[in-house]
C-alpha cells in the first residue's frame, strides 16, 4: 500500500481561512437573513478593479497569441526579461539597491514562493518564526518534516517562535538561541507594524556573524507610507549576503486571482551541506523552478510589466490610497469604541486588542453574530495573537464605512467580567 507523507497529519486543525470560512458558512445557513449582509474583513483580499494599464497589456498580449507571427508557447521559467527587467529597476535600481534582473524570479504568489523555497534546504535546519506568524511558513515546515508534534498551545516541537508582543513593537528580539532560517515579515501581517531601518541592520547582523538566512515577506512593501522605513531587505548593508525576499503583485495591483509575484535570490548567498562545503543557493533555486515550475502566463507578465508604466505607477497609487484610507477609518472607530489600536498605518491591517476577559475568537462570533462582520481571530496566527484580531482593510469605501457604523453600534462593555 502506498506511503503518504505523515508529517501532514500533524496540522492541527484546518489552515485559518478555510476555517472562518467554515465558520461564516454555518452561520450563513443557521441565519439567513443575516447572510445577505456579511461584510468580509476576514481575509486580505483585494476588491478593486486592477488597474486599467495592467488590463489593457493583458488583452493586448492576449491578442498577441491570437496571431502566429506573435504568438508564444513556453516561456522562460525564471520569467521573461521584459518583466524582470521592470522589478529590478522600478523596484530596487530607483532605490539604490544593486540587484541584476537574473536575481528576480517570477512566479504565481509569494504565498507559494514562501513554502517552496523549503525544497532548497535540507533536513536539520534550526528555524525562527515570528509569532504571531502568517500561518504558511508554519503549516509548510510542517508539511516538509522541518517539527515535532503540536503541542496544546498549537506550538510545533523543533521551532524557534519569537514573540511580537505591544512592548517590542511586534518586531522580535534577537534570539539567544542558535538559528538557521529566519521568518520575517514586513510590514507585518497580521499585526501591521513596521521594522525600522535600525531593527533590520540588527537582524542582518546578526544573520551574517551566525551564517543564518533570513526569508525576507515584503508583500505589503508598497502600503508603506513613512519614508524612513525600508521597503526591502537589501536596503541594508550586507543583506545580499544572507537574505531571500519575496515580493508579490497581489495587493498592490490586485492581483490576487491573476497570480505574480516574484522572488529575489543574491547569487552570492550560500548555504552548507553536511560536510560544511558551501553553495550558492541561485542556482538551486533555478534548478527547483525550472523542474516544478513552468512559469507564469505570458499575458499576467505583460500585466504586471504596466504597472510600472507611467499611467500604471499612477493608478497603482490610486490603489493604495483608497486601502489605506479604508485602514484609517477602521483604526479610527476602533480607538473610538475604546479598544487598543496597533497597525494599520504603514499597511492594510488593523491590529486591535480584544476587550478584557474575550477571547480572539469569542470577538470572532460576537462579531459575526452582532455586526454580520467577519475579522480575522488573532489565535489564528499563534499562541501570542490571542488577545487580538485583524480587520482587513481591503474593501470597497462603502463597506468600511458600513463597518465603521456597525462596530460603533456594539456594545464592547457588555462582554467585560463582572
């Protein structure tokens, strides 16, 4: 009889989302009159159109596969020059950041860069998760035989969680311990915090004195609005030697149902195998996607090439000063209503404290049940994101708004302890 892979029956549970869209679900049948006005703020995805120069690039090399003179078959894995050419300078060389075009590396989602980027790394490894953490890099370790068992809390045997807690700002603090990989992401989801300039610097440091690889998430780099925050990890010194980023088109130019993002491997990061011998790791990462990946579509790619067109950059800040407008609002009403507001400023996610003695998910139901508003429950995302909960930003302007009402309606005081 065939084998499966039992490292997958230790995930406890089902990942997050499914889970509050099981939850949203039998509400939905138990309340039918309510099912109608749940607003989802639960998940972070987008609702505005993509913008109108990624679409038309996307029709017209749709077009362009309509004819044989220009029609296209298999594209380069890695993705096409005309693309990787775009990221590197609209995204790094405008920044004075010294990453080449062969560094960038395509693909359908930085949620699947994420985990696959395991497949490079062999057995062994000490690795850092921050915690609160996006669940992916935890379920993925698991998946890849990288932990123990779970124990009550939901915490893995094997991993290094780092606690994001309100008095370091949920950027960790350098561990005491030994680490070979290292999760960080910024700005953060879920909490929305950013890391300065400063705090970085520390991580690489103590990334290279450690021989440590940092996997760098800058998903949500363009909602940045302080301009003395990094927007990247090799905007550090020395960065090139011990970091991996990942990027995505998903948020910023609403491409969370068309799929790109990429991925950014220094060809001078190097790893060991068990005899201490080193490696560069580009050129694995090339093997892995050329193997297991066939690249993303030729017409997605021209998409996301517009957007750094001059009508795209524009249209692109359009976008996202209508979430983080929506964000100001949420972190407004909230902070109105007496809780404890975090994030939101720098990224598309408010970060709130529950009200005393509620659990994450206990304001999960009570939401969903009082207001028809879906958030996200911060036990989600780790053993230190109880006591919190995320609102996404990502809505239209009359959802929020319609949100804003409704959370300003409940009555906080009536779930505190006698």
């Amino acid at each position: 009889m065939a084998r499966l892979n039992e490292n997958y029956l230790k995930l406890k549970a089902g990942y997050l989302f499914p889970e509050i869209g099981r939850r949203v679900t039998a509400f939905s049948e138990a309340n039918p009159d309510a099912a109608g006005q749940i607003i989802k703020c639960g998940i972070g995805d987008v609702t505005e159109p993509i913008p109108e120069a990624a679409r038309s690039a996307i029709k017209d090399a749709v077009d362009e596969l309509g004819d044989r003179a220009t029609f296209r078959g298999y594209g380069p894995e890695q993705g096409y020059p005309f693309l990787r050419e775009a990221i590197t300078e609209h995204m790094f060389h405008s920044r004075g950041m010294d990453i080449t075009p062969d560094e960038i590396f395509v693909s359908d989602g930085s949620k699947c860069d994420t985990g696959n980027i395991l497949d490079i790394f062999g057995s062994g490894n000490t690795i850092a998760i921050t915690d609160p953490v996006y669940p992916v890099y935890v379920d993925t370790n698991v998946m890849a035989g990288n932990t123990g068992e779970a124990d009550k809390s939901g915490a893995y045997g094997g991993l290094v969680y780092l606690p994001c807690t309100t008095e370091n700002s949920f950027v960790p603090e350098i561990p005491s311990t030994e680490v070979d990989l290292i999760y960080l992401c910024y700005p953060n989801n879920p909490t929305g915090a950013v890391a300065t300039r400063d705090q970085l610097a520390a991580w690489v440091e103590f990334a290279r004195a450690h021989n440590a690889i940092i996997l760098y998430d800058a998903a949500y780099e363009a909602f940045i609005q302080d301009p003395e925050i990094p927007h990247s990890i090799f905007e550090i010194p020395g960065a090139r030697e011990c970091a991996i980023e990942f990027r995505s088109f998903s948020k910023n130019g609403g491409f969370t149902g068309v799929r790109c993002a990429f991925t950014v491997v220094p060809r001078e990061l190097e790893a060991v195998t068990a005899d201490g011998s080193a490696h560069a790791l580009h050129p694995l990462w090339a093997r892995r996607q050329s193997t297991k990946f066939n690249g993303v579509s030729y017409p997605v790619q021209r998409g996301a090439e517009a957007l750094f067109s001059q009508a795209g950059r524009a249209q692109v800040g359009t976008l996202i000063a209508h979430y983080m407008g929506n964000a100001a609002l949420l972190r407004q009403v909230c902070a109105d209503t007496g809780l404890q507001v975090y994030g939101g400023e720098n990224a598309p996610y408010v970060w709130v404290r529950c009200p005393d003695g509620v659990g994450s998910w206990e304001v999960f139901d009570r939401m969903l049940a009082e207001a028809n508003v879906v958030v996200t429950p911060g036990a989600g995302f780790g053993a230190a994101g109880e006591g919190f909960f995320r609102i996404s930003a990502f809505n239209s302007r009359e959802n929020v708004e319609e949100v804003c009402r409704r959370l300003q309606a409940l009555n906080w005081q009536a779930a505190q302890p006698a």
